[in-house]
C-alpha cells in the first residue's frame, strides 16, 4: 500500500517543504487539496494546468526526485447546499477537481457527498440525525432526489475521464454510512463513485471500520488514516451527539466553510476527540484496518490526516506516521508468513 499525507495540516509552507516534510517522515504519498472548504494552496494555478500542458508539467517537476509523489486529489466541501453561492461553487470545485487529476494522470478525488435543504426554497442545509416521523422521510425523499440527480451527472463525468470520485462518510453530509452508500448507487446506477474509508467519522458513530471496509468490498477506493479518543466519562454525560459548540467572533480566528458559514469551536471536555494515530486505538488495529484494506486493494493509498489539536504540525504527523508504518510492517510481516 501507499502510505502517505493528505496536505491541509502542511498549508502554512511552500509544496516542497511539505514534499520534503513527508519525505522525512518514511511515507511515498501526499493527497493535494483541490478546492471546496479549503483553497488549494498547493496547486493555485488548477486553471493554467487544465489548459496549458507546459503549466501542467511544470507542476509534475516538482515532484521529480523527492521520493513522494501525488496520492489522490481532496475536494471536501457540500455540493448540495442550498445557498447557491457555496453550492454551485463546491459543486464546480469537484467537477474542475475531476478534470485536474485526469490532466495530472491521478484517478482518485476525495469528497462529500454533500447535504441539501430540506424542501425547495430551503437556504440552510438540514441533517436528519434520527428520521423516527414521517416528516424527517419526507425531507430525505426531497433530499435523495436532489443527490441523486447531481451524482449521476458527476458519475458520468468521472466515468469520461476515467476517475474515481471517494465519498467520505462523514456526517453532516446526506452519505454517512454504508447504507447511505448503497442507496445513492441504486438510484443513480454510478459505476465511478465509491467511497474514503476515513476510520476517524465511523469511530465515533460506534461503528467498526474494519467491519465496514469488509462490508463495502471494492466499493472502498482510498483511505484516511485518523484516529479518534471517546472520553467516556463525558460521553456517558452527553453521548456521541455532543452540540455544545460555540460560535467564533469575527475577530477571532476561524475557518470558513463558504458563503458566511464558518467552522465553530469544539466543545470543552468534549465527548470524544479526533487524535493521532495510536491514542485511540493501537497499532494492533491499525494493523487490521489496513489488512482489511489491503483484501480490497494491494495498492490501496492511505493518507493521514491529522486534527489532533493537542500536538504541532509536524509532531502530530509524526505520531501517526510511526504508528501507521509500524501497522505495516507488522501486516507485511503476517502476509510473508502464511
């Protein structure tokens, strides 16, 4: 397998400090951002590479001799919001994303499946968490109809150009989890959709991701490798559905989700946390995670993700990257041995 970086948490430097920082750390992959919540600060000029083939190698150079090389595009973002202005420019995002990666000879883009309104004329998104009433199906109905039409057109794009698009289920989002995933293909019949397996989002829903990579098979397409701690004094208080977040001021520092919708504060002594790999579950099950993706795909590409706020940049990093290598060697070593 391809273990590698997914490049958000390196934006504060240059690509080749970040190539060099991945390099340092044993790992081959570096999973670019393309657009959606976050600019794509690795590659700003996506527009010049989709038309120029002298932009577009200039690009691939800078890779040459670093020993790390492209794994996968990342366009996370809501292609479905109701607010047009961050809809329709989340939703053009992953098709340019689309696009890109078929000019830079990748054939993986991560994303979301996205959240709709509620009803037309809707302009917040709206998750429904427990549809117990009839009301909540009604609301889904409305909101399978708008997914499905907007993942059949983007299948067929994908499909044109040879790319895999990578759901990742994370709530919020109308795909969640493996249920959410068979549903949208039976409805758009998509041969070019599947899915990130980011274990961090199924840990905290009490779901097994190793269970659930065995359970989608070969639907499963990249992965994300993030950890995630349940405090389970607090837990035991407010469950895993914990909402005590506090809105940032504008002048405080924050992260913005599109339109004037930004990323709040996590709530304190919070009923779980996403960690470095290591500090929720041992490199005994990252080694059965990525033996259970490796049954799908030898060359399946695992990247880190890292948003443990309690540890720096490179430190986080390196937590997860010696858990994540020491899983495969221990998986290397088990295969060698049958």
């Amino acid at each position: 397998m391809k273990l590698g970086v997914y490049n958000a948490i390196l934006h504060d430097r240059p690509l080749p400090e970040a190539l060099e920082v991945i390099a340092d750390l044993g790992l081959t992959g570096i999973e670019i951002n393309t657009g959606g919540f976050l600019p794509p600060v690795h590659i700003p000029n996506i527009d010049q590479i989709l038309e120029s083939d002298a932009a577009r190698d200039e690009y691939l150079a800078i890779f040459e001799g670093t020993g790390v090389s492209m794994a996968g595009l990342n366009c996370n973002g809501n292609p479905l919001h109701p607010n047009r202005a961050i809809g329709d420019k989340h939703a053009e995002d992953i098709r340019r994303s689309i696009r890109l990666a078929h000019r830079l000879g990748q054939n993986r883009v991560v994303t979301m499946s996205g959240l709709p309104g509620g009803e037309p004329g809707a302009t917040r998104a709206n998750w429904i968490v427990n549809a117990w009433n009839s009301a909540a199906l009604d609301v889904l109905d409305y909101q399978w109809e708008v997914a499905a039409a907007f993942w059949k057109e983007t299948d067929q794009l994908a499909r044109d150009l040879d790319v895999k698009v990578a759901l990742e289920l994370h709530p919020q989002n109308l795909v969640f989890n493996p249920a959410d995933v068979f549903k949208l293909l039976e409805l758009t019949k998509a041969t070019h959709i599947g899915v990130e397996l980011d274990a961090s989002h199924l840990f905290w829903q009490q779901m097994d991701p190793v269970a659930v990579v065995r359970h989608l098979g070969p639907l499963v397409v990249q992965a994300a490798a993030k950890d995630v701690r349940v405090n389970t004094e607090t837990a035991a208080l407010y469950g895993v559905l914990d909402n005590r977040f506090r809105r940032l001021l504008p002048e405080e520092e924050r992260t913005n989700l599109g339109g004037d919708e930004w990323a709040n504060e996590w709530p304190k002594e919070s009923a779980w946390d996403f960690v470095a790999l290591g500090k929720g579950h041992n490199t005994a099950y990252w080694t059965e995670f990525l033996r259970a993706l490796y049954e799908v795909d030898p060359e399946m590409l695992v990247n880190i993700e890292h948003e443990d706020v309690s540890l720096g940049r490179i430190e986080g990093l390196e937590v997860a990257a010696n858990v994540l290598k020491d899983a495969d060697a221990a998986l290397t070593a088990s295969l060698v041995q049958r």
